[in-house]
C-alpha cells in the first residue's frame, strides 16, 4: 500500500510539473492591442461658473466597424456625444443618439466644428493642465480609458504651434 501512494504521489508530482510550462508562458503572452485605439485627447478651459465643458479625442479603429455609444467622464453629472448643425444660418447643438460611426480600418476625430463630447453639470472649472478621464463606451469594442488634457486656446491640436496632448490607454 505503501509503494501504490509513492507512486502515486510521484505521478502527482510529474504532471503537476508537466502542466507549469503551460501556465507560465500563459501569463506571459502578450495581450493584443485593443483593434480602437485613442490619440489626441484635450479639453477646453472653461470661464468660473460654466457648467459645461468640451473634450475632443481621435479615434482609430483596427479592427471591424464599430459605433461609438457613450461617454462616461470624472468630471461633472454626465458626458454626451453631441453635433453641432447649421440649419438656416443658425447652428443649434443636438445629441448625437445613435452614437459616432467607427469604419472598419478608419479614423474619426472628435473635434470643434464636427462630432464632439459634452461634459454637462460641472460643479468647478476645468482649467489649463488638468486631466479629465473620460470611457468611452463602443457598440462592440470593450471600453477605453481616455485622459484628456485641459489645453490653452491656441495649443490645441492641429492649431499653429500646438501640440498633440494628451493620450488613450485601453481599459475598462
């Protein structure tokens, strides 16, 4: 009896050993990157006493077409996505329902005159040098975590002499 428990514990032992290779090199492949990735995320300051603000991001999409659905921001009570239209010479701002198109292997900014984020019900200013983390929800994607720089006007991307600010890691 006792040579049938050593030689199962040896054989216990073996394929306890066995299996360690296939657990290391799991923990140790490399994660593929998220197929949307985020570049040139910035807000704009606000004057004391706003209660809305402005952020703007890239986004580039690797992977299949997707939609970008929704916002969530650190600071202020909500984010929307949200347009701005001109209809007979008056431009009114509406939200954007059904989201932002992402096309397969294509690239959307988020941007002054075109589709951008709102940050509504903000209780403090958002001033130059400050971090706004938004998530950025997709229809399909997994979330990305976003931090927006608070950018002096002029410095903006794009804008003579500024530079790209700020930056997207993938997260959830």
């Amino acid at each position: 009896m006792a040579r049938v428990r050593s030689v199962l514990a040896s054989l216990m032992i073996a394929a306890a050993s066995a299996a360690l290779p296939v657990v290391a090199s799991a923990q140790g492949a490399a994660v593929p990157a998220p197929a949307i990735q985020a570049t040139a995320a910035w807000a704009r300051p606000t004057i004391r006493g706003a209660r809305a603000g402005v952020a703007f991001v890239t986004l580039h999409n690797a992977g299949p077409a997707d939609r970008l659905v929704g916002v969530d921001a650190d600071v202020g009570k909500m984010a929307q996505l949200h347009v701005i239209t001109v209809v007979d010479g008056i431009a009114r701002m509406r939200p954007l329902i059904d989201g932002v198109v992402l096309p397969a292997g294509g690239t959307v900014s988020l941007k002054p005159d075109g589709p951008h984020i709102m940050l509504m019900g903000l209780t403090q200013p958002l001033v130059v040098g400050q971090r706004v983390h938004l998530t950025l929800r997709f229809k399909a994607a997994p979330p990305l975590t976003v931090e927006a720089t608070v950018l002096a006007p002029g410095a903006e991307p794009g804008m003579a002499g500024g530079a790209t600010q700020g930056g997207g890691r993938s997260g959830g």
